[in-house]
C-alpha cells in the first residue's frame, strides 16, 4: 500500500501502534474469546476454579496451554472439575490446592502451597459467595462473612502470593454490576451498622473493585510492570452454558428452574468467563482495565468503567489500610 503524504492540510497516517491503541481505548479490538493466544508456559491460579465463571476460566485458560491451578476448598469438586477439563484438553495441566478464603489460616496454607508454582504469570481472584445468608454471619477470624471471604480473603492471598507473581503477572478481580444498584457506604463496609443480604454482597464487591484499582494505581506508582485488572461476567447462567457432567448440573433445582426462566438476559457462565480470560490473556490489556459484557449482562469482553465510589483514590488507600490492620498482613508493595 502506498501513502501519499502533504498536501490538502491531511494528518499523516497512524502508525499501527496508534491503531491499536485507538481501538483499545474504544473497545474495539478485535479480541475473540473464542481464539485465546497460547499461554503455554504460564501458570495460573483461578480461586474458585472448580465450578461456575471459575470452572469455565480454568477450562479456557487451559485449553489455551496455561497451567491451572485451581483454589478451592472441597477436593471432590476440584478433582470432578480436573477430570471435565481433561476431558476437553486431554494434555492440561492441572493441580488443586486447597482453599478456603473465610480462614486467613487456610489462607496462608493454601499461599505456601501455591508459591511452589512460582513464577505465577496471573492470580484469578474469582472465588466468591453470590448468595449470602438471611441473617449476618462472620468469618472463623471474626468478620462479616460475604466481605470477610470475596475481599479480605483474597486481599490477604494476593499480598501473601505477591513476591511469587512473575515481573509481567496479573492480578484480577471479579467485580459485579450490583456496584451500580447498591450504594457503597464505606463507613459501614462490614455490615456493623445494618445488614441486608444483597446489600453485604454488593459491598463486597466494591471492595473488590477498590482494591485491584488501588493495586493498579500503587503498581503504577512505583514502577512495576506487574499488572492489576477486572472483570465482570454480566448476567451469567449454568442454564445457558456449555454442559459438563458434574459441573453445570450440580445446583439444586429452584435455581435451575429461575436460571432457566431469567437467563435469555444474559449468558451462559462459559461466556461469562470471558472477561476474565481476556483479562490474563489479552496482551495489550493495561493494568487497571475493567472488562464486561459488551452488553453489559451478555456479549464480547470490552472494557468497561466502574462506579465512581469503587474507584476513588480515597476509599482505595483507606480500604488497602483496613484490609492490613484486619488481616495482619502488609503488602510488600
């Protein structure tokens, strides 16, 4: 192809890289879920990978030749979840270290135990209650229990994992569009003041986004080529997903029955977890991106933006010092 520069007051033509970052700002990539760039020779914990947006993360991520290691507290799921994904990637590698994210005991366990993969090239910090209990319940270690395990278990396991993080890992979060239906009041984060089921998960998960946000400003700060990122699975449904024996058959009946009628809004959970994927797999994806739904319950992963209340400076830095003071555990950042 020939240019023609000057003349006619034209700017000159982009560069490829300019064309590419163009179309990063504006979601328009060209990133197809569905045709990952090998990963073979990456390590990837996935928390939570052995069932739901986590099960089809660890399944994507290892079809694509990572090796999974999946978080998770029961070793029956995670060894039924092993044997489904060799079963569509018959030469995966794949371990399970034992996780539960409402013990920082069992937290500081599983690390020892997943720092032996080292060099971790992502942290997929998927785990998460989505159904909190009627009434208000705490952690083994004392707090709020849907805070406790989605944010604070995952901000100790990420502090504790961090020196094993390779110098271009990842670190991503799962956030959630309740964030836009629920207020955040942050001086009442743990629930101390009022509970409401909906209302501690939604909480949770602007701490979530808060922290991998802080995360991404501190790596910015301080020079260090690891990266911090997001994801959403929009509205994301077993009913509507890729079927796998003794995975996505494995919810009790009335949510069957409600994923059934509501999820034609969404996706199924295997496209769900495309956000996440392309957060540990898209090259050109930069540190505090935010990737959804291109419609917002359903469609391709493209960046997004958070609520304001999630991003703010401010109740980042002050949420990264209660999530220290709480766990006992100072990032080495």
């Amino acid at each position: 192809m020939v240019h023609l520069r000057g003349g006619g007051g034209h700017p000159p033509p982009r560069t490829a890289r300019e064309r590419r970052e163009e179309r990063r700002r504006s979601g328009v990539t060209g990133w197809d879920p569905r045709a990952i760039p090998s990963l073979a020779g990456r390590c990837v914990v996935v928390t939570g990978g052995n069932a739901g947006i986590g099960y089809f993360t660890s399944e994507q991520l290892a079809r694509a030749g990572a090796r999974v290691v999946i978080a998770a507290r029961s070793a029956e799921k995670a060894e039924a979840a092993i044997r489904s994904i060799r079963a569509q990637a018959p030469d995966a590698e794949l371990a399970h270290v034992r996780l539960d994210l409402a013990s920082l005991a069992s937290v500081r366990e599983a690390a020892e135990e997943l720092a032996a993969f080292r060099p971790l090239h992502a942290l997929v910090n998927n785990a998460g209650r989505v159904l909190p209990s009627r009434v208000r319940q705490l952690t083994e270690d004392g707090f709020e229990a849907i805070v406790g395990g989605n944010f604070l278990g995952h901000f100790a396991l990420t502090t504790l994992l961090f020196p094993a993080l390779a110098a271009d890992g990842r670190v991503v979060g799962l956030g959630s569009d309740s964030t836009r239906m629920v207020r955040l009041e942050a001086d009442d984060l743990w629930s101390e003041r009022r509970y409401a089921p909906f209302r501690a998960y939604a909480f949770s998960k602007h701490a979530v986004q808060g922290f991998h946000l802080e995360l991404a400003r501190r790596l910015a700060a301080a020079g260090d080529g690891r990266r911090s990122l997001l994801a959403h699975p929009g509205w994301a449904t077993n009913a509507y997903a890729a079927k796998r024996v003794g995975i996505t058959d494995r919810d009790p009946r009335s949510q069957r029955v409600f994923e059934a009628v509501t999820g034609w809004a969404g996706q199924g959970k295997d496209r769900g977890a495309w956000p996440s994927v392309r957060a540990v797999a898209d090259p050109d994806a930069a540190s505090g991106t935010f990737f959804g739904p291109s419609r917002q319950l359903a469609g391709r992963p493209v960046p997004v933006t958070p609520v304001a209340s999630s991003a703010s400076p401010a109740f980042g830095a002050a949420l990264w010092a209660n999530a220290e003071q709480k766990s006992g555990i100072r990032f080495p950042l």
